[in-house]
C-alpha cells in the first residue's frame, strides 16, 4: 500500500480556492442519460472510499460537514466521490420512478399468484383493491426493514428495470423531509423515454452490486453498532435461515445500510430475472432463455439494444408493463459488457463457495434461504446465484457468436441477426475497446478453471494487442475508432478514447502479468497528460484541437476511472493529486446539488459551489453537458507572484534549463517526455525554496517535438512543448 502523502506548498499554491474566473457552463440540466450517469457513479464508487483507503487514508478521520478536512484529497475522494456516486444510484432506483416498479416484478408477481384472495388488503390497510401484488412487495420490504432494524422511507419508489432516458427538471420543489419521504423527489412520467436499454439496466445493476456488496458486508445490533461477520456469528436462528429477531445481530453493517442493501439485491435479482425470462429475442420475438441449455448455435437468442415498454395506467397503484416490443434490434457491445459486468459481481458476492474474507462470510447468511433463497447445489431449485452465473454465460456466449470477428481478433460495437444469421459490424470504438478487456478480466475470475475462462483470456490478450497494433498513432495517442477494412478515424481525439484505452490495458496488465500492457499504459497516461491537461487552469481538454472542453458523464466517468487506476496500477504519483484539482474545478460545477452526507446543509453552506437539494427542482445527479473555455484569461491557479517558471532555449540543442520561483519549500522535477509518452530526460531538485535554476542535459535527443513537465510534489504545474533541433 502507498504511504499517505502530504502537500506542502501554501494555500495560496494548491488551495482549492484556485484564482479563476472561467468554470464550466452548464449547458443540458434537462436530459438524464441512465447508461452515462450510472457508469458515472460506478467509476465515482470505485474512485470514492475504495481509492481513498488504497491511498492509506483513515475514513474514520472524515467528516463531510468539515470540507477538505484532513486534506482535499481525502475530502474529494472518501466524501465526495462516494456520496456523488450514492446520489445517483438513489435517485434511479428509489426516487425519480424512471423505471419499472417493483410491485410488477418477476419475484413479487410470482409470490403473489401463490397467495389466496384474503391476501389482498393484508398488508395495505386492510382494504382489497384487486391487487395482491402491493401486498406481497409491502410485505417484502416489512422483512427487510425487521431483518436490518430500519423503518423504509415513505412514498419510495423502487424500481427494477431502467428507462433510457428521462428529464431531470422535477415538477414540484423538493421538501425538506426528502431523506425520509421521497414523493417530492419523483420526476414527470410524460417526459420519460418508456424505453428499456441493456447498458442502463446493466450500469445500475453494477451500481446496485457495489452498494449491496458494500452495505451487506458486515452486520450491526441494535445499537448500531458495526459487527464483523467471523462464521459463526449469525443474524439468524441457530440451524435455521430465517432472521431471528431476539439475538440482537441485524444484516448490513448499520440500519440504513441493511436495509438498502437487500433492497438493492432484490431489485438486481428481479432485473435479470425480467431479462432471462422475458426478453431474450431471436431476430423475431421476445422470450425466454434458458441458461443451463443455451447454446447459440442451436439458435441465438440475444438481449437488443432497446424495447419499447407499453404501460397500463392503474388508479392509485404504480404503472404496469403489459406489453413489451423491440424498437432497436441491435445488440451493442457496451450494453451486452455493461450486463456482464453486474451478473459476474453479484455472481461472486452470492458465491456459496467463497469464504475468502468476512464480507463473504455476511454474504452467506443472506443467500442461504432468508432473505434470500439458497443456491441450487443447497436446494435443488436455482437460486440468485444460479441466476447470475446463468445469465452471465448466455451474455458472454452472444459476445463470442456476435461481436468477435476471429479473424481480425478484436470485437466488434455492433451486430444483428439477419435470418437467424449474425451480421456483424465493422468498427470498434476505443471505448468499447477498453472496457470489454475490464469486463472479460472479471468474466474471467468468476469462470475460473473453466473452458470459458481459457476463451475469455484468449479474448482479453486478443483485443490488447488488437489495440496495440491499429489504435496507437505514431505520436503515442490514441484513435477513437478502427474500421476493419478502412483503417482509423482521422477525427481528432478525445479524452474519453484515450482514457478508456488506458483503463483497458492497465486491466490486460492486471490479468496477465505482461509488462508491455502495464508499460503502454503509462506511457498512454504521460500522452494524456501532456496533450489534454491544462494545469494552469486545473481541467482537461475533452477534444484535442478544440477550444472548448464539453464534459459529459460519460467523459467524467471515464477520466476518474482512468486517473484511478493510473495512480493504482500505473504508480502514477501525480495522479491522484490530478484528479482531485480537476473533481473540484470540473465535477463539482456539473452536479446538480447535494445534501448532508456531502456536506451541506442548506444554500451553499459549505462554499464548494453545490446547491443545497432542499427547496430547488433538480435532483443530485450530473448536469447533461456542461461547457469550460480553454480561450478564457485568468485562469491560472498559481500565482505568479509566487511561481515564475521558464523554460529555455527553446528550440534547444543539447540542454534546456528551467528557472522556478518557489516560495514554500517544495519537492521539484522537471521531466521530459518523448510524443509517445515515454520519459527521455529529467532531473530532480530534491525539497528547494527560492528562485531555482534546473538543467537537464538532453543526452543527445534524436530531432523531434517532446513535452516538459515542471512539478512541484509531484502536481504538474507547467507542461510546455519543446523541439530539438
């Protein structure tokens, strides 16, 4: 583990009260992307307590109502980073109503049809409406709520299947009591895409595996009180599954954490339940898979790009889907890995077999019969986790028939069925590319010692090296696109391609152990640093060439992933400190608002810019698309007052020398780095003060462009072109 970091040079150096006058224009509150938003919260999950307690911070020391404190880096990644990331899931799952409702789902429907007329009423007042199935999911979150000793938030509104697409002005101001009653935060049906998209669905389910992992990781009493599950510490009876109310041990690691945390599990297993069971579709119609038989070339049966949901509008009771219709057949590759990604989580958090560390422990006294059922080895019935495994084989199966092209060994954005015949497309984006290494690295774990793990390593090497070969351009960055047959795009780059290419093969390095992935990917991230950040102005260009930097979630979630897993993997020591400049100059001017758990409690009262949720219309989700001037004066962030730096000469020959002013004392470097990324020269001034003179021979330097890169404690501060003549 990393020893924890300090930052030495004043307020005035690295503060976040930076010295600008330009910041990101919101430009699109209204459109609510699900797929961009939850890979959002994803990479802002993984980049939150996880990346904070790798770093060797004490999340005990951190309190959101004290910004910044102990450190900004400690603040922006523990706090921030990860209630940004709850926001979002929260206000998907439980609040906006951009979905299906639970009260329709598979489980709830099923267990419903096994109830007796007198069922209905039983659990809602008393008084029959027709309807047993309000019945049966009350009575589901009563268990929940008894399992974990929490009393459910009022008017929630839990969802099990996603919308693509909704509009994020609310109708209604939020109230004061939102934490516990969410009916002001519902969002307006009308303005909804009534569309179910595979990636949406997957990237929440994600979501959802992060959290309920998270939350059911341990268990509580009734004080309160965190306890670590050791195996023979139980909320259960003794030989039984079921919760035993008098023993004084609750599932989660809190209240509120035991609570969500089935909920989230719930509404996963109901999602993919739908997906097996109803939407699998074979060029013609919707249906059923089944998993245990299925093999595509018996016929594929795949899960399309989007299907239309037609709701029947009931009187006091959320809508229900009656009909379901394919209105884009495509099946494309981010949404198919987006799946994967969350039937291979859950698939190893419901694992009977795992007893590796005392969060599997909890896990096996939620999945051995109560409150949920036991796997089918256990009880002869498949169970979650027959149901995660199954899923995931059929998704990495139509990966296989559907988007690798063996002979170009890459895969492919996306394919159709023409006839029962697979047709596949021609191009493969870098974003694609990355993360279907990432989804195949987990598909690999979870498949371990089987035929399918040795394919999805074949795969996973197969595309790196896919990669390697067509995407890198001859100045070390990286295409946005490759069309077999035609070559790569010639449109300018982007941070997203580029991030995304890094990611993927920090994680082919992680698999396999090769060290020319790990290499090429620093050298990818010293390119990305050089070309796109701007550390005068603590942001990063979106597109290279473009005087604007639009930022979007999906490029937001993309660069936290990336500086995350530079600094995890790459050993990147300027890039945590990177990222947090950047959370505070870009993120926190594109989330809508904020509540308690980030620190505020009301206006602005902590002064980062978020507005207080209570008494707006927006919920605390990302803007749409947000707009920074890279054109604007002012905007540098070090005073010159304080840092003067120069670089000369320029051309230069066989030395440059780089005179810096530092006020506090500083660790300085000055590095200078070839087009592809690669260090070529440096030089090391140790901890200094003053004005300051740095040579750095260029040991006979081939002529060419190369960049310099001053820091000071390992922050870029100054990146500046150089040519050798």
């Amino acid at each position: 583990m990393k020893k924890l970091f300090t930052i030495s040079i004043v307020a005035a150096l690295l503060s976040i009260g930076q010295q600008t006058t330009a910041q990101v224009v919101v430009q699109d509150d209204t459109t609510f992307n699900t797929k961009s938003q939850l890979l959002l919260a994803n990479e802002l999950f993984e980049s939150g307590e996880p990346f904070a307690e790798y770093l060797g911070y004490n999340l005990d020391n951190l309190d959101p109502m004290a910004l910044n404190s102990p450190d900004s880096v400690s603040y922006t990644l523990g706090i921030e980073n990860y209630e940004y990331s709850r926001y979002i899931l929260g206000t998907l799952t439980a609040r906006s109503g951009l979905g299906l409702h639970m009260m329709w789902s598979p489980v709830v429907m099923e267990k419903a049809a096994m109830q007796d007329a007198s069922f209905d009423g039983m659990f809602t007042g008393g008084t029959p409406n027709g309807y047993k199935e309000d019945d049966m999911l009350m009575m589901m979150m009563g268990m929940f709520g008894t399992n974990a000793n929490q009393t459910p938030p009022a008017n929630a509104f839990p969802q099990f299947a996603d919308f693509a697409y909704g509009n994020m002005h609310l109708p209604q101001t939020v109230a004061s009591d939102f934490q516990m009653d969410f009916s002001s935060m519902r969002w307006d049906r009308s303005k909804m895409d009534i569309t179910l998209n595979l990636g949406a669905m997957g990237q929440s389910m994600w979501k959802q595996y992060f959290w309920a992992s998270d939350m059911l990781s341990a268990f509580h009493d009734g004080n309160d009180n965190g306890i670590e599950a050791d195996g023979t510490n139980s909320p259960d009876s003794v030989g039984s599954p079921n919760f035993d109310p008098n023993n004084d041990i609750y599932y989660g690691g809190n209240n509120l954490d035991g609570y969500i945390g089935q909920v989230l599990t719930a509404v996963s297993i109901n999602k993919t339940k739908l997906l097996i069971t109803q939407l699998a579709y074979d060029g013609t119609n919707l249906g059923m898979v089944d998993p245990a038989t299925y093999d595509p070339a018996n016929g594929i049966q795949y899960f399309p790009t989007a299907i239309g949901v037609t709701e029947t509008m009931l009187t006091a009771l959320p809508p229900q889907a009656s009909a379901y219709q394919v209105t884009d057949e495509t099946s494309q590759l981010f949404d198919q890995l987006s799946f994967l990604l969350a039937t291979t989580s859950f698939k190893n958090m419901m694992d009977p077999n795992n007893s590796s560390d005392a969060a599997h422990l909890a896990y096996k006294e939620v999945f051995d019969g109560n409150p949920f059922p036991a796997d089918m080895a256990t009880t002869g019935v498949a169970g979650p986790y027959d149901l995660m495994m199954g899923a995931s084989k059929v998704i990495f199966l139509n990966l296989k028939a559907m988007h690798y092209n063996g002979t170009e060994n890459t895969f492919v954005d996306e394919a159709t069925l023409n006839g029962g015949n697979v047709v596949m497309g021609n191009t493969i984006t870098a974003e694609n590319a990355g993360y279907i290494i990432i989804a195949l690295s987990k598909f690999s774990d979870e498949f371990a010692g089987t035929s399918l793990q040795i394919l999805a390593d074949i795969y996973l090497t197969a595309q790196a090296n896919y990669i390697l070969a067509n995407f890198k351009d001859v100045n070390g960055g990286f295409y946005n696109s490759y069309t077999i047959g035609t070559g790569a795009s010639t449109t300018n780059k982007t941070l997203a391609a580029n991030g995304a290419i890094i990611k993927g093969l920090y994680a082919a390095y992680e698999a396999t152990g090769d060290m020319t992935y790990l290499n090429e990917a620093n050298a990818a991230y010293n390119y990305l640093i050089n070309n796109f950040y701007v550390p005068t102005a603590q942001v990063f260009k979106t597109t290279l060439n473009d005087t604007n930097a639009v930022y979007t979630p999906w490029n937001l979630a993309i660069l936290s992933g990336t500086l995350r897993e530079a600094s995890i993997v790459g050993n990147q020591a300027d890039a945590e400190l990177i990222y947090t400049r950047v959370f505070k100059t870009v993120y926190n001017d594109m989330i809508l608002a904020e509540a308690e758990q980030s620190g505020e409690t009301g206006s602005d009262s902590d002064g980062d810019g978020v507005p207080y949720i209570a008494g707006g219309t927006r919920p605390f989700v990302f803007a749409n698309k947000g707009v920074y001037s890279l054109t604007t004066t002012g905007l540098a962030y070090l005073n010159k007052n304080l840092v003067n730096i120069n670089i000369y000469p320029n051309p230069a020959t066989n030395y440059i020398s780089v005179d810096v002013d530092v006020e506090t004392y500083s660790k300085v470097d000055v590095v200078v780095y070839d087009i592809n990324g690669r260090i070529v020269a440096s030089e090391n001034l140790g901890n200094v003060s003053g004005s300051q003179n740095i040579r750095v021979e260029l040991n006979n330097l081939n002529s060419g462009n190369y960049m310099v890169r001053v820091m000071f404690n390992n922050e870029p501060v100054s990146i500046e072109k150089l040519i050798v003549k």
